[in-house]
C-alpha cells in the first residue's frame, strides 16, 4: 500500500538523524561512490602509520568500519549526539574520541601525528593540520566539492553560489600551509531521491544543502516536490566529491 503524503512526512520528520549513517534511506534513495574507493584507500594509509588523528568523526562510522586501527588513534567531533555515538564504537577498540569545537586551534602538540585523515570536514584548518602532522605524515581526506547536490538548494532557495569548496582551492590553502598535495581527484555522482520522506531526512541531516531547512518553513514546496515525484519519477541531483593527499616536507612518509 502507497504511503501517504501525511505519513512520509511524519516518519522523516521523527527520525534520529545522529551520527553519519545513511541506512536509514536504503530502498528509498540512491547515491553513486567514487570511484577511489575513500574507506579502503584509508586503510591502507592506516596499516602504516601509528599515531593517526581523524577530525569531524560524525559518530565514528568510517574508523569503526576500518579492520585494524594504529596503536594511537585519536578522533575528534563537536556535536555532542554524536560524540556519544563516537565513543560507543571507538572506545571498545582502543581509540581516543576527544570533544573538540572544530575551531582552531587543535588541541594536540606539534608534530605528533604519521596521519590526519577527515571524511566530508565541514572546514579544513590547513595550518593547523600542518602543525600536528610529523615531517613525512600525510593528511588524507574525502571532501564535498563544489555545487553539490545543487539540485535540491535551487529548488528550495532559488539559485545561488555553491562554487566555494573547490579542489583548486583547497590544493592552493594546503600549499599555503606547507603541505605538498600528491593526489587530487573530483567526481561528480548521481543521486536519486524516491520519496518525500528521503528528501525530507537528508535535508534534515545535512544542514548545509538548505540552511534553516524545516518541513514547516517549506510545507508548500515540499507538497509541490511530492506531488511531481509521484507523476515523474525520482528527483534527480549529484553530488560531488573530491580526494586530496598532502604531505608535510622532511622525514619519511607515512
């Protein structure tokens, strides 16, 4: 039996949107992975290091998915929900999950780290980076690349500007820092929202798609958007993605 309009928004309006797991909308919406593969990539940066810092931790999902962890591994998050959620899978494996504000400056000695890795920061903090990774450590991290999901923003906000997180530019504030960028790759990825619901619970938990996004603020565009994927079929966007590596000069690399 079809659901309702009523019904699709009751259930993704209640649903704990905590940590990054997106299970919630299997069989409702769909996202193409890049090609790189970030999760194995990091595994293999992981086996070599033995002092690793993970930054933005959301609720520890890519470490915890990881098979073996470094000797010290430290993570770092802000949202307190999240935070908990961190500790419940990280702690049992002997890693440090560390309350941090995602502002400068990290609270970590200089040059202790093989390895700073951070999956979709919401802000990198390049000189600080710099400053904790050792000679020859490397930062290694999957980022949101510019206008992702711009689909979903212009139909909610009208245009707008979503050029700001560039991989150039990230290549050139890492240069500035220090930092020598050995790989960099972007990829645009399609995306298909098959229900209101789905829409409703990613906007929900990426906040920075429809800033101030609330189902009573966008009742009529939501109904609108309901409606035409009932006639139509999925709503489609993409989003993209980008990989950079960069290594702090001297030492022997990670």
């Amino acid at each position: 039996m079809r659901r309702t309009y009523d019904d699709l928004v009751r259930e993704a309006s209640t649903v704990s949107v905590d940590g990054w797991d997106f299970s919630w909308l299997d069989g409702r919406a769909t996202e193409e992975r890049p090609s790189w593969g970030y999760s194995r990539l990091l595994a293999e940066r992981m086996s070599a290091a033995r002092a690793v810092l993970d930054i933005q931790t959301g609720g520890g999902e890519i470490l915890a998915g990881l098979p073996t962890l470094p000797p010290v591994t430290v993570a770092t998050e802000s949202w307190p929900p999240n935070l908990k959620l961190a500790a419940s899978r990280l702690r049992p494996r002997g890693a440090w999950v560390v309350a941090d504000d995602e502002e400068p400056r990290l609270p970590f000695a200089s040059g202790v780290f093989d390895l700073v890795s951070s999956r979709h920061p919401v802000v990198t903090w390049w000189e600080e980076i710099a400053r904790v990774l050792r000679p020859g450590g490397s930062y290694f991290s999957q980022q949101v690349g510019p206008w992702s999901v711009a689909e979903l923003t212009h139909y909610f906000l009208g245009p707008h500007d979503g050029s700001g997180r560039d991989p150039e530019r990230a290549r050139a504030a890492a240069e500035a820092a220090g930092l020598q960028v050995v790989d960099l790759r972007s990829e645009r990825l399609r995306m298909e929202f098959h229900d209101i619901g789905a829409v409703i619970y990613f906007l929900r938990k990426v906040i920075w798609i429809v800033p101030g996004f609330s189902v009573e603020r966008y009742r009529d565009k939501l109904r609108a958007l309901h409606e035409r994927i009932e006639a139509e079929g999925p709503f489609v966007a993409h989003s993209a993605r980008f990989l950079i590596e960069a290594r702090r000069p001297g030492g022997r690399a990670a």
